[in-house]
C-alpha cells in the first residue's frame, strides 16, 4: 500500500508537529539532501526525511520531500508505504491529519520536478487476465479509477482547465460501475458509506461541468448561425456567469478535507475489498460472462422500445449503454481483440448520441430557468431559437441511434464463449 500526499508548504510545520503523528514516530528522522541540475540548466534542491511509523500491529514510512528547482515551484509531499499490519490505522492517521494541515492525494509515481501536470489525462487501461479472482480483477479496475481520479484532481489543482473535471467524473462513474459489476462481493455498510461519498462528489464535479457543456456544446457552437440575433450575446454571457458561479462553488467543494478524506477512504477500502466474501474467488471469465449477459439483455430489451421511452427513459437506456460499454472494456483482455475493436467504438457511438439528446434536455430547461429570471424577450427569442435547432437535431440524432443498436446486434454475443 503506497501514497503521496501533496503538502501546501505554508502547512508543512503544521503536518510536522502534529500531535497523533509525532506519537507515532519510531526513533529519528534519516535525513538526505539532493542537489543536481536539469535538462533545461536549472540547480535543484530536494531535502528529503524518512521516518518510521507504528504502534503495535503496524508500521510504515512516511517521507517527506521539499524543496524545488531554481525559478521554480516550492515541492512539498509526503509518501507513505504500508510495511506491515491493518492499513486502518494510518488511514485513520491521515484522515486526522486533513483537518488541520490540508493536503491532497498525489499520483505516487510522479517526478516532482517534471513540471505541472498536463491539462487534463485520460482513463488508463486496467489489463485483467484469466487466472484473476473477483477479487483482483476488482482491485486493478478500482486502483486504474482511482489513479485517473487522483491524477485529474492534481491537473484541475494547477490548471483549472474544465477538461480535468470532466475527466474526474469519467473516473468517477468507472469506479461505480465497477462497484455495481461487483456488488455481490461488495456488500456492507463500508461500502454504502462510501457509496454516498462518492454520489456527493459525482453532484459536486456535474453542476460545475453541466454549464461547461451548455456554454461549450451547446451554445458557442451556433454562433455562427445565430450570433447575429438580438440577446445571443446576454444569453452567453449569463450562461458564462452562473458557469463561474457553480465551478466557484464546486472548487470550494473540492478545497475542504471532505475530499482528501473521501480519496483516503476509497484507496484504503480498495485494499481490502471483498476480502473474506465467498463471490470473490469466482474466476474473471465466469464473472465477465454473466455481467456481460446481464447488461446486454438489458440494453436491448431498451433499445427494442427505444421509439416509445420517455426523455427520462432515454437517459436510463443511456446509462445502461454506458455501463455495457464500461464492462467490455473492462474485461477486453479476456476475448479477440478484433470482437472489442468492432463493438467499443459502436456503444461509444450510442452513448454519444444519446448523451447529446439528454444534453438538449438539460440545455432547454436550463435556458427556460434563465429566461424567467432575466425577462427579457430578446432573451427568449434568442433561447427558443437556439432549443428549436437543436430539436430540430434530434430527429437526426434518433434515426443514428437505432443505426448504431442494429449494427450491434450484428456482433456475435462473443463473450457467452469465455471459459
């Protein structure tokens, strides 16, 4: 069990002298300096202190690093390993430790004087292979989450691009859909607790990116056609103000220790996640192939009444899709790779034309919110023309969605094969 935690360096006395950790020291710090030069000409230095951990049953190391590289940013992090004994204690420790030396979760294996991080990174794969029990194969695909959740939050911390959040929420609804997949061997009131912490970030990360994908998606692409309409440019422009507004909202959110304390919970309930179940030592393809049939059987039982389903409907079908895609991709090492070259980009299809449909939905009642508060009739004037052309969309984006279910059907059911 490894970690980073990234230290405000204003905090840094105060995440040293912490009551519970200093009672937790073993003996003296070992203490080392690094000195060197970059590739670009720039002196760096580093200090870094390794300190034992424990009592009792357990014990790990913590190392703090800090310093930096000239013209630089200050470096500060911790990284911790688990040597020996429950994982509880120190995540009790850390959790502590977030209410009065803020911190965030870092992606271990990042070299501190790369530079920022990029904008935003995309999932990882999670590779599973047959030999896998429930068990592991839940452990890979929740740590590949988990990591693509840390890395993002660490792109939105230094850059803030919208992207990073979107990403975050991708993560975010692998990790669910993963634990969903795995429900049986997940069950207790550890993992309910941690259900809703997760639902509360994934409402946190959606009222920010939902005004994100209004403005980027929505509105800006029709300027062409419509900027010239009286009260396109007030529309853009409130849509533009509630947009700072809820990601303003969202990133205090994201400030407070609920977060570093909810990422602790999840990194340590993976370690031990079904552990003791009797579902968790099933073999990957006796898993895969069932949940691969219950999802399938359940997107086309939607889709075979796709015509006569609600808006709200719709968005479940969209959902289900997601999660099949999810699965397959999940267990794509399981089966030929030319079965998931044919089916993936095909439900990536579905769920993009059916998330732009639900994004009308969202667009029109959100723009029906914002011609209410302003009063304004070139305000609405400007609003129905902009719902009215992408209902007029619609009609297309339906006839593309029943093409891209008939050409799934096509694929052969190939992981009824998986032994």
């Amino acid at each position: 069990m490894e970690l980073r935690v990234a230290i405000d360096p204003a905090s840094l006395k105060r995440f040293r002298s912490h009551p519970v950790l200093k009672s937790l020291i073993l003996g003296n710090p070992r203490n080392r300096v690094e000195t060197g030069t970059l590739a670009d000409g720039r002196s760096f230095r580093l200090v870094r202190s390794a300190y034992f951990l424990g009592s009792g049953a357990w014990q790990a190391e913590m190392v703090i690093v800090h310093g930096g590289a000239e013209n630089g940013p200050e470096i500060c992090h911790a990284d911790f390993r688990l040597i020996e004994g429950p994982a509880g204690p120190l995540c009790t420790l850390l959790q502590a430790m977030s209410e009065t030396a803020p911190f965030a979760l870092a992606p271990p294996g990042r070299n501190p004087l790369a530079g920022a991080p990029p904008p935003f990174l995309k999932s990882p794969a999670a590779t599973l292979h047959r030999e896998m029990s429930g068990r592991e194969a839940f452990a890979t695909i929740a740590a590949a989450s988990t990591a693509h959740l840390i890395a993002n939050h660490e792109c939105l911390r230094h850059a803030g691009a919208p992207e990073a959040i979107h990403q975050m929420r991708v993560a975010l609804r692998r990790l669910r859909s993963a634990m969903s997949m795995f429900k049986e061997m997940l069950e207790g009131p550890d993992t309910e607790a941690l259900r809703g912490e997760l639902r509360w970030l994934q409402q946190t990360l959606g009222a920010a990116r939902d005004w994100d994908v209004l403005l980027a998606d929505t509105v800006a692409p029709l300027r062409e056609t419509l900027g010239s309409l009286a009260g396109y440019e007030r529309l853009c422009a409130l849509i533009d103000e509630r947009r700072q507004e809820a990601r303003s909202k969202a990133l205090e959110e994201l400030a407070t220790p609920r977060l570093p304390k909810l990422m602790l919970r999840l990194s340590f309930w993976i370690d031990g996640a079904g552990h003791g179940n009797a579902h968790a030592g099933r073999q990957v393809p006796e898993l895969a192939r069932a949940i691969l049939e219950k999802r399938y059987r359940r997107v086309r039982k939607e889709m075979g009444r796709f015509t006569e389903l609600s808006v709200e409907g719709r968005h479940q079908c969209r959902i289900d899709i997601k999660k099949l895609r999810y699965a397959a991709d999940f267990f794509s090492g399981l089966y030929p790779a030319k079965r998931g070259q044919r089916l993936l980009p095909l439900l990536a299809s579905l769920q993009d034309r059916l998330g732009a449909l639900n994004d009308v939905a969202v667009a029109r009642d959100k723009l029906e919110a914002l011609v209410l508060r302003d009063g304004s009739a070139e305000l609405a004037w400007a609003a129905g023309q902009l719902i009215g052309w992408h209902a007029g969309r619609s009609g297309r984006l339906l006839e593309q969605v029943l093409t891209d279910w008939a050409a799934v059907e096509k694929i052969p059911a190939f992981w009824r094969d998986l032994t």
